[in-house]
C-alpha cells in the first residue's frame, strides 16, 4: 500500500507573493520578532565578517531545503517527514560547510561548530514545516528567501555593532586607531544579549508606533 | 432644607500619612551624601567633582528624554534621579575617562531605571547597574586607581579623565592599588585607621568609612532608612569574615578590614537601602542584608576579583521579591497555617 501524501497543498492566508517574500524581512522578522535561532544569532555574531558568513550560509540552506521539500512535499511521508526534512538539510549544511571552508578557513575556525548547527536552526526546520511542505516552488522560495535576508540583515547589525564596539572595527578595518578602548563586553557572550535584547526593544517601539500610526 | 454635611468619611487604609513622600526622603538622602561628595572632593579634586558633575547632568539628561521619549510624567523633580547621579558618580574610580562616565550614567538610567519601567519599577539599584556595565565593557579602567590626596588634586584635571571617547586613557601618575587589591594578590594588608579615615586608593566615595557612617546614622535617626539591610550586611560580614580570618589569617583580611575596606560601608548605608530594589518585610529586610554580607566575603575571599559588594547588591536585589514572598507576614487575625496563600 502506497502512503498516502498528507502534505495537501492548502490555499495559504496570504495568497500575494510580495507580502509572502516581505513579511520575513521586517513585519515577522525570524530574530527581531520571532525570536527563533538563538543559538547561532548569540554565538558568532562577535564580528560583522562572522555574523554575515552566518547570515549567508543559513539563508543558502533555507532557500535550496525549503525549494526542495516544496518539490518532494507529495513523496514525503507524513510521519517520517521530520527525519526526511533533516536529511535535505543537513545534505545542503554540508555543502555551505565545504563552500566555507573553501573561502575562508579562518572564518570557518572562528564559526567552529555553529556551521553544522544549521541543521537544527528552528527557523529552517519551521519555514519547512509551516510553509515549504504545504506550498508550491515559487511561494516556497520566496517565503524563504525573506525569512533569510531578514535573518541574515538581522545577523550582520547585531555582529556589526559587536564588532564596533568591542573591536572598533568594521569587517576588520579599524576605524579609531590604535588606541581605542574596547568594550570588553560587546565581545563576551553577555555583550550579545545586551545588543539583541536592546535591538528587540527598539524594533518593537518602532512596530508599536507604526501600528498606532496606522489606526 | 440644610444641606447634608458630611462629617465622616470612609475609606480604606491607610488612614494616616507620615508625610514622607519621595522627593522628601530623596532629599534627605541627598543630604547624607554630601559630606560623602565632600571628602571624595577634598581626596581626588578636580578629578572627583568633574565626575560628579558630568555624572548628575547626564542622568538628568536621560531621564528627561527617557519620560520624553515614553511619555511617562516627568520624574526629574522628585531627586531620584539625582541620588542616582550622586552614587553611580561614587562608585567610580578617580581618573576614569569622562566619556566612560557619560556611558555609564547612560546606561544606569536607560539600562537599570528605564527598561524596567522607571520611578519604583527598577529591579536593579541603577546606580549600581551602570557600575556593573561599566564594569563588564571596560575592566581595565575601572581597576585602576589614582592615588589619594596627590599634591596636584586641585592645580591640574588628570589627563586621562579628558580621553577622547571611545579612546584609551593616559594615566599620567602610577596608580596605586586598592587595599582589597593589595590584600589580595599582594598579601599586605592597609592599616584599619586609614581604611576608617579614608586615607586610601579606592573608588571616590568609598573610602572614607567614617563619614559614609555618620551619613547612614543621619538617615537611620530620621527614620529615612532601615537599619536592618545595613545591620544585616555588617553583622554577616563580621561573622563570615571572622570565621574565614580564624581558619586562615594569612590569606584573609579580618573581619575589621573587611567591614572598613572597599566599598562596603557606602553599599551598605546607600546601595543596598534603595527602597525600590530592597523588601518591604522587616525580618526580609534582615535576610536580604545577611545575604549581601554573606556573598561579600565569599567573593572577595574566594572568588576572581577583589572586590565584590556590587555582585552581592545586584544578586540581592533579583532575589528580593522572593525574600518577600516568603517572609510575608499573616495578615492581623490570622493563624499560621491557616488557609494561608504562599505566593498566589
């Protein structure tokens, strides 16, 4: 007996393909509102290179897995569907793993495990579930593809603001000279929650002002 | 018909008001403080006043545009603020750059005061949050000490308190250390009598032991503050440290060093006493105090840094609602175990 495919395409609330690509951006940001993916948002984003070889590796992984799940969505089984969704990205997490490496082996020392983590990231296992698997291609790829540059623009204020404080740098050009006073802080893991904590808040007053703008 | 005149009123508790509201007790406070800002001037100088100043201007500066940019009423007037100004400017070590002290000042208020709501809503002492900060972005500068009562304190501004922001300091003096620190990673102690005058190294307001107690002794006899959070913290202190310098006196200060050294008389008398961040039982009040003396001497006996008095406040004060909800008195009638509700 044949599985039956579960993942019936259902006709989605939000139909048009602009607001299905921009609503990752800015309105349901994976970092600033969701507040998904935690773990590689605190940990590399200690310098703008790092955090966007990040931001860049994640929204890769996300567009080809969520492309192709929506592709396999009818073959999927229901109820191995997670173990089948991993396999899909843990083979194209290989792929930016190598393609980092390649580039730049000093970011890949510096991103250490953080890369094979992708696989877990919640906001890839969750466009995939939520979206991917219940959409056709085009919707898929765009819903990811916003949901990444959202993340990954989220990434690179975050690691940029790290960076220029605790290093006084951009991209490692130095920006104060020699004698500049690190802060200490921005480098430690603290100083990550410190900037994302304040990043959230201020990306929350600017969406209350807009919603009571909009009234 | 004669109108009907209303001859008693009802209402609910309480029914008599002390008078005391905050901007009255702020000022008190602020009276205790200044002999404190007094002698930090007469021990660092120019140093010390510039501090102070840029400091309270700034919290200024933040609260109102704080209020502003919240649209919460304007709090500036009740002194608050100001008292924040004042301790946060106290903690500091003499010659930290000024614009550390902009930041931090920002940060107290922003961070410790603001993000939590503002007036009586602040988990954290403020004061104490901007220290921390300061504390954690540039450990180098806030471990270094200018030393006290240097000839040129009133003749010329240290060159390093005029670092360009965002630039190291240049310390034109050697700096000496603080006597915890000479205590700790060098093995000799200060003498008590210096450590009571406030003849030493140490951050501005914390030196003199003396004139931060005859500050807290004004507060306490106009009943401003309670005299159990200090009373607490001395007595825990006196006895932990006790009990470490009899098991081993070679590596530990006594437990007099630990009472009169850093910064334990003014977080004490004023750190700790923050109505807001402190409980509101009585026996709490006592707990909270031996807590704080408690992780004290475990910090500075055993931990990494010398100095530990601001840890201790800050762990405090995260656990002060739960010293509360624990300690909270049976309402008048009431049996114990008595359809009590523990933490509803």
């Amino acid at each position: 007996m044949a599985h039956k495919p579960i993942n019936i395409p259902v006709v989605t609330a939000e139909p048009v393909d602009t607001d299905v690509f921009i609503k990752g951006l800015w309105r349901q940001n994976p970092i600033f509102v969701q507040v998904l993916g935690m773990c590689p948002t605190l940990a590399v984003t200690n310098s703008a290179i790092n955090a966007l070889t990040m931001g860049l590796a994640t929204l890769f992984v996300l567009v080809m897995s969520c492309g192709l799940v929506s592709l396999l969505r009818r073959v999927i089984p229901h109820h191995g569907r997670i173990a089948g969704f991993v396999l899909i990205v843990a083979t194209f997490v290989t792929i930016a793993d190598y393609a980092i490496q390649a580039v730049s082996l000093e970011v890949h020392k510096a991103l250490g495990a953080f890369v094979s983590l992708i696989v877990v990231n919640c906001i890839i296992l969750g466009r995939i579930e939520a979206f991917a698997a219940k959409n056709d291609l085009k919707p898929a790829v765009l819903d990811a593809l916003g949901m990444g540059l959202g993340f990954a623009a989220a990434l690179l204020v975050l690691g940029g603001v790290r960076e220029l404080l605790g290093s006084g740098s951009i991209f490692g050009a130095r920006l104060f000279g020699e004698s500049f006073a690190p802060w200490v802080v921005m480098l430690l893991p603290s100083g990550g929650f410190l900037v994302l904590g304040v990043l959230v808040l201020g990306v929350a007053w600017l969406k209350t002002g807009q919603a009571e703008e909009s009234k | 018909m004669e109108p009907l005149r209303k001859t008693l009123s009802i209402h609910t508790s309480p029914h008599i008001a002390s008078g005391a509201d905050v901007a009255r007790i702020m000022r008190h406070v602020i009276y205790a403080l200044l002999p404190v800002c007094g002698f930090a001037i007469y021990a660092f100088g120019w140093a010390a006043l510039l501090t102070l100043v840029v400091a309270v201007v700034v919290c200024w500066l933040s609260e109102v545009l704080f209020c502003r940019l919240l649209r919460k009423p304007a709090t500036l007037a009740d002194g608050s603020v100001t008292i924040t100004g004042i301790l946060f400017a106290l903690t500091l070590p003499p010659g930290l750059p000024l614009w550390m002290t902009v930041v931090g000042a920002f940060a107290a208020v922003g961070l410790g005061k603001f993000l939590f709501g503002g007036l009586a809503a602040n988990v954290f002492n403020p004061a104490l949050v901007g220290r921390a900060f300061l504390q954690a972005a540039f450990p180098g500068a806030m471990t270094t000490w200018s030393p006290v009562l240097a000839a040129d304190r009133f003749s010329q501004i240290p060159s390093s308190l005029l670092a360009a922001p965002f630039m190291q300091p240049n310390y034109d003096t050697v700096s000496s250390a603080s006597p915890l620190a000479l205590l700790k990673f060098e093995h000799t102690p200060t003498p008590l009598g210096d450590l009571f005058l406030g003849t030493t190294a140490g951050s501005l307001g914390e030196t003199s032991s003396l004139i931060i107690l005859l500050g807290g002794a004004y507060l306490i006899a106009r009943g401003m503050m309670s005299w159990r959070i200090p009373a607490g913290i001395l007595v825990a202190v006196a006895v932990v440290g006790g009990i470490s310098y009899v098991a081993d006196s070679e590596r530990f200060g006594s437990p007099l060093f630990m009472l009169f050294s850093g910064g334990l008389m003014l977080g004490a008398m004023f750190m700790a006493t923050d109505p807001v961040s402190s409980p509101v039982t009585h026996r709490g009040c006592f707990v909270y105090g031996l807590l704080i003396g408690l992780v004290v001497v475990v910090i500075r006996n055993w931990g990494g840094l010398a100095e530990g008095v601001m840890y201790a406040i800050l762990f405090a004060n995260a656990v002060s609602p739960h010293i509360d909800n624990w300690l909270q008195p049976l309402p008048f009638g009431r049996k114990p175990g008595h359809g009590r509700e523990r933490g509803s």
